[in-house]
C-alpha cells in the first residue's frame, strides 16, 4: 500500500493477502495518531503493525508508593520502623516485577503477574530505619519497560529544646521539651507556659538567629548564649548551644517564635 502522489489516495501494491499488505509513506505524520508521533515515516511497515500503533498504543505501567507514617523527620538516636505498599496499574502489557528500593537499591521484589490493564495493591511490608532514607518503587513490564514511582524521604534529628529553669544554666533537674525540627533550618513555635520569676532557656544543635514574641518583637537580645550538654535517644551527650533569657515574672502563657539553622 502506497500513497498516490497524483490522486493522494492509498494505492494497493503486490499481494492481495490482507497479511501481507504494507504501508510506505515518505511525508513525516504531523500530529500524534494513537501511539504513532509526529515526524514518523513509513517503508514497508504492514498495515497490521500501523493500525495496531493507532488503534493500541503502547501504554507504560503506572505505580504509587504509600508509607505510614509519611515522610518526616524522626529524633536523631531513634528507630522508625515504615510500612509500605504500592498501587500498581499494569498498562498495554502484563507487569512481571515490582520492586521496594531504599536510597536507589532493590531491597523487596515481587514477581506477581499482573495481566494488561489490571490493578493491585502490594504490601512490602515494614522496614526498621534509624537513618536518613528514601524509599521509592519500580515497576517492569514484559517489554521490560520500568517506571519508578514518587519517592518518600525520612530525616533524623536532634531535637531544638525549650525549658524554664530556675539558674543562669540548663541542670539535669531541669525538665526539657523537645520539639524535631523537620528541616535543618526555619521556624519552630515554644509554647512556653507562664514564666513565673524563671528563666526561658533554648537549646539546639544548630544556631538561634531570632526569637519573636506575638507582638512579632525580636526578643532574641534579652538572651544570653552560652552551651550545655544534653544526652540523646541514643545515649550520647552532645553540645548545644543554650539561649538563656533574664528572669521574667510573667504570669501568662508566652509563646514564641524561634527561627534556626544548621540543625544536625
């Protein structure tokens, strides 16, 4: 089957077998027709295979990872244990493999078929972290296509803590509050209470650059730096650098805004 180029039309050229009919065509198509794309040419191609690109595009699998707890950012020292599934939808072709991968690397392969057009859902089951990780999925078809699904990333690290203390430094009698920062920089709330003749003490392992009362004052000056030691999760005391307010004898709750960087 070829194109005329007097008349236009489609001529039939050899055989009059259905099966062995061809198509050529030297004119780039323009637009997308079913899963042929723009700029394709045809030599000899049978008429089979062009109807079957039109009318049955190829179409990839599809896959989402869901996780419980979602992505977040645990206390340093600590273990989070992750459980993870993923809805796959096979495309054109059965899908013959999906995999969990952490940080990249296959750590769980399930080779259940799943036929053209089906759907499921995969438990992976759950997965003990006590580092940074990111977890995503990949899926392969019979065609050996893979598409990776959206990644969920997990964080450790150590606490921005907050206290009202009776002296000008942080004792282990001294009862802290710890808030996880969920980036290594940015704002956290300190919803300290009344203040009654103590002292507001904030202590991270980064650097506080401000703390703003409700009146959006910056109160950050009426602190002094200095640092304490604070044992973790993990049994291990670390360095913080502690913000320490003069006395105040406030007798209202008093929340704050702190905004830090370079939490570790």
């Amino acid at each position: 089957m070829k194109v005329n180029p007097t008349t236009g039309r489609l001529d039939l050229v050899g055989s009059s077998d259905a099966t062995q009919i061809t198509y050529s065509n030297a004119q780039p198509t323009i637009e997308r027709h079913g899963g042929i794309e723009p700029g394709t040419t045809f030599e000899n191609v049978p008429i089979a295979t062009v109807l079957d690109q039109i009318l049955h595009p190829y179409v990839p699998p599809a896959i989402v990872l869901t996780a419980s707890p979602g992505g977040q950012t645990f206390e340093l020292g600590t273990k989070a244990t992750i459980t993870l599934s993923a809805t796959v939808t096979a495309g054109s072709c059965a899908v013959k493999k999906v995999e969990l991968l952490q940080d990249g690397q296959p750590i769980s392969t399930d080779d259940a078929t799943i036929t053209a057009g089906g759907k499921n859902r995969l438990a992976f089951g759950s997965v003990s972290i006590s580092k940074a990780a990111t977890f995503s999925a990949r899926v392969t078809d019979t065609t050996d296509k893979e598409v990776k699904s959206n990644a969920i990333a997990y964080a450790f690290r150590l606490p921005i803590y907050w206290a009202l203390i009776g002296g000008k430094t942080v004792t282990e009698a001294d009862t802290l509050h710890p808030i996880i920062p969920q980036s290594a920089s940015g704002n956290v709330s300190l919803p300290f209470p009344a203040f009654d003749n103590k002292r507001m003490a904030v202590m991270t392992s980064g650097t506080i650059t401000a703390i703003a009362n409700p009146a959006k004052l910056a109160i950050l000056n009426s602190f002094e730096q200095t640092t304490t030691e604070i044992g973790g999760a993990d049994g291990v005391r670390r360095t913080f650098n502690a913000y320490i307010s003069n006395p105040n004898s406030q007798q209202k709750a008093y929340p704050c805004t702190a905004t830090y960087s370079g939490a570790k």
